[in-house]
C-alpha cells in the first residue's frame, strides 16, 4: 500500500462511546497516523493543552462532562490552526450553525464509513 498523507500526523479522537471510538481507531491505524483518544470534552481540551502536535481533532458533539461545543470553543481559543472536524448524528442546519459558530471547520455526519473519514482528514494536506 502507498505510504498514507496522514503518516506521523498527530490526530485526537473525541469520542465517549467505547465501540465508535475503536471502530474509528481501527480505521485510521491504516493510515499509520500517531493517534490520541479523550472520551470526553473537557479530556480533549486538557490534551490539547499539554500537546502543541495535535493537529486534527475528530470530535464527537454528545460528550459527558464538557460538549462537544464547548470544548470546540476552547480548543479554537488554544490553537487557531488545529482542524476540528465534528461527527454528528444531526445534519439539520441549525445544528451546522452551532457547529460553524464553535469552531468546527467541518463535519462527519454518523455513520462514518472508512473511505469517506480517510479521504476528508487527508484533503487538508492535499490541499496545502
Ligand atoms: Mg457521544
């Protein structure tokens, strides 16, 4: 197989639901991406914190502790250039509202398939 884009690229994985969170593991240990998991908001915000290489973030919206809203809001207050992607089971617009007003710069729309989740996360480097 051709050597991946996201090779090295440090990605945290946002995602409080156990079998969701090793299905999108299991898709993106393909691309030999480094790979970080928070199962809620405010984990995702503290990893953040401490490690200035992240730079994607898959996150999902429900979460316990911190939403996925408001660790976005303070995740873009930390790092103006990470990618914050939502995965959501919603799709109507005000929720795209809530999303692009917190910081998302896109979303995935649940259930993620394999190619559509690898293909979303490598255009931010083709496109550079
Ligand atoms: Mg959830």
């Amino acid at each position: 197989m051709q050597d991946s884009i996201l090779k090295g690229k440090k990605i945290l994985i946002v995602e409080d639901d156990l079998s969701s969170r090793l299905y999108l593991n299991k898709i993106l240990e393909k691309t030999e991406a480094i790979l970080l998991n928070a199962g809620d908001g405010k984990e995702a915000v503290e990893l953040v914190e401490k490690d200035p290489e992240i730079e994607l973030i898959l996150m999902d919206i429900q979460l316990p502790v911190m939403d996925g809203y408001t660790s976005a809001r303070k995740i873009r207050e930390l790092r103006k250039e990470v990618k914050l992607i939502a995965q959501t089971a919603y799709s109507f617009s005000d929720d795209m509202e809530d999303m692009a007003a917190s910081g998302f710069d896109d979303f995935l729309i649940k259930p993620i398939y394999s190619g559509q989740l690898i293909e979303k996360l490598s255009s931010y480097y083709e496109n550079i």
